[in-house]
C-alpha cells in the first residue's frame, strides 16, 4: 500500500472541464480531486499541454466476494486461503491484498517509455513502473483485470466514492469504501499515513514520498517578499510539490501536506505580509527566523488547470 493517492470510479463535481475525478490518499486520510486528462490549458485554448493527466495508483475493489469463497465467519476483515485478497464483510466487498498490483502486472497494458508523470513525449494508456497511471490507463487497468478473470473474478471496478467533498475521517461510510477501509478498518487517524517513511534519503531522513508545501504564491500577497513564482497561483491555492513523482502543483490552502522550511540568511522585510489560512500561521513562526518554504520561482512552468487544482509540470529552468 501507497502513502499516495489513489484513484476513484467517481467525476468530480468540482471539474469545470469534465476531467477532474476524485481520488483518496492514503498518506493522510484526504479525498481529492485530481486531473483525468487535460488536452489543453483552459487559460489558453490554443496553447496544448500534457495529455497524460496525473498519474496515481490504483486500489481496485470487488463487489461482494470472489466466486468459490467461502462464507464469511464474524465480523473482521477475512483474508483469503492464499492470502491474495481480503473480504470485508460489513461493507460487502473484497480488495486484492497487494495494494499496488499495477507495479508488477500490467493486466496487458504497456509500461510507460519517455512518458513518466507528465505525458510531454507521449500519452497513455500505459502505467509507470511504480505501478501509477492517468484515469484512463485506471480503467483499462481494471477492464484488464476483468477480461483476465483475475483471483476468479470478472467485476473488478474502481472504488466509488459517493460523498462527495467529505474531508478526513467524516468520508468514512459506505459511501467512500477507500475512506472506510483506512479509518475503520486500519484504525488510521486524520493526518496519519499508511507507510511513514524512515529511511535516509541522500543526506535527509525521513522523507515523504508525498507533497509538501511551498511558499505562499497567492496574488494577494507580494511573490518578492514571499520568494515564491512571479505568477501567483489562483485563489485560495498555494503551490506545493510531489518528492513521490516530481510534480510542482497548487492545491486547496485546506488540504494537508508535508512540510520541510529552508534557511536564508537575509534581512527581515520591512514591509507588512498578509498571512493566509492553511499556511499562514506556519509561515509568521518560519519568517521571524528567516525560515521560509522553499520558493517555486527558479522553475520554467507549464500550468494545467481545473476547479480546484493548477498542475504545473516543470521544464528546463
């Protein structure tokens, strides 16, 4: 299992150009909503951008029990004979115990050559090599796992998530089956993640392969004193970044991050900043002692826009 996020079978309703589904994150207990496949930038319609779309993984979801298991016995999660799928009898479903199945069989689909997260030398469907893909690609994906027959099984889908824009451990009911299985299920709390990393990273530990955030980019607030990109992220969205695939992005001030401030030794500005919520408090504290989250404007950027989030793919400085 990923502490990334993963796809759902369910449109965002917050997609202005019908290319935006919601996904889960089993780094913190998040619902999303992530870019299916963006042909242009809706800013600039003559202007094409990646078609990829965002590449996350894939947790696929068997409705009731795979054919030939037997009946279930209490109430607990109830892993099969072989040990490849776990049957959850309160929500009537079954999910393939390898929570990333597409890191190793591609149910038919091709691995993704010069194409990585950002689709720039050709498009999918394909899936990378750690097992992510576009929506798209997700839906072949499991359309492979169903023509395969795979575990016994011809009904493999991706997991709906009904209620829409639920936040943290309020998404965990029938309607979110991803959102059940991480609260309920795994006993995870808000915040938590399913695979904290530990391990040392070059000369770092304890880096997450997940976003943090960068500096505050707003329009309202001066991108000289803030350090961040001369061209401000759109309303109520800050930049962050993906050390899991490498994406500068923006998202909702609300959702939650990682974080990692960087020092400059420069003088304290003298002129005021206006401070904004999610980030804002965090950012005072940071600023007093020349900490600062690291800025995005050393990067040539490519912005891919929906509703609710800007992705910005970044090309050669």
């Amino acid at each position: 299992m990923q502490p990334e996020l993963y796809w759902s079978g369910s449109a965002s309703p917050f997609s202005v150009n019908g290319n935006g589904y919601l996904s889960f994150s089993f780094a913190n207990g998040w619902q999303n909503s992530d870019l299916g496949v963006n042909p242009t930038d809706p800013h600039n319609p003559n202007f094409v951008t990646s078609v990829a779309g965002l590449f996350l993984n894939v947790l696929p979801m068997y409705p009731g029990q795979l054919p030939g298991s037997p009946p279930p016995t209490g109430t607990g999660l109830q892993v099969s004979g072989d040990g490849r799928s776990v049957y959850d009898p309160i929500l009537n479903v079954t999910w393939p115990t390898d929570a990333n199945l597409a890191a190793t069989d591609t149910f038919g689909l091709p691995r993704c050559i010069g194409v990585g997260h950002t689709g720039l030398n050709g498009a999918p469907p394909c899936v990378a090599d750690e097992g992510t893909m576009n929506w798209t690609s997700a839906n072949l994906f499991v359309q492979g796992m169903r023509d395969a027959n795979y575990l016994g099984g011809s009904n493999w889908q991706l997991p709906p998530i009904i209620q829409q824009g639920c936040m943290l451990d309020a998404c965990a009911n029938a309607d979110d089956p991803m959102a059940y299985l991480f609260y309920e299920r795994l006993g995870f709390l808000p915040g938590d993640t399913v695979d904290l990393s530990t391990l040392t990273t070059g000369s770092f530990s304890d880096l997450q392969p997940y976003f943090y955030w960068s500096c505050v980019a707003s329009s309202n607030v001066d991108p000289v004193v803030s350090g961040c990109s001369g061209s401000p992220a759109s309303p109520e969205l800050e930049f962050d970044y993906s050390f899991e695939s490498g994406f500068l992005n923006t998202d909702l001030e609300t959702t939650y991050n990682f974080v990692i401030p960087y020092y400059v030794d420069t003088p304290e500005p003298s002129t005021g900043i206006i401070l904004l919520s999610g980030t804002g408090a965090l950012y005072a504290a940071l600023r007093r002692r020349h900490w600062l989250f690291p800025p995005s404007a050393r990067l040539a950027l490519r912005e891919h826009v929906t509703a609710t989030t800007v992705w910005i793919t970044a090309g050669p400085a």
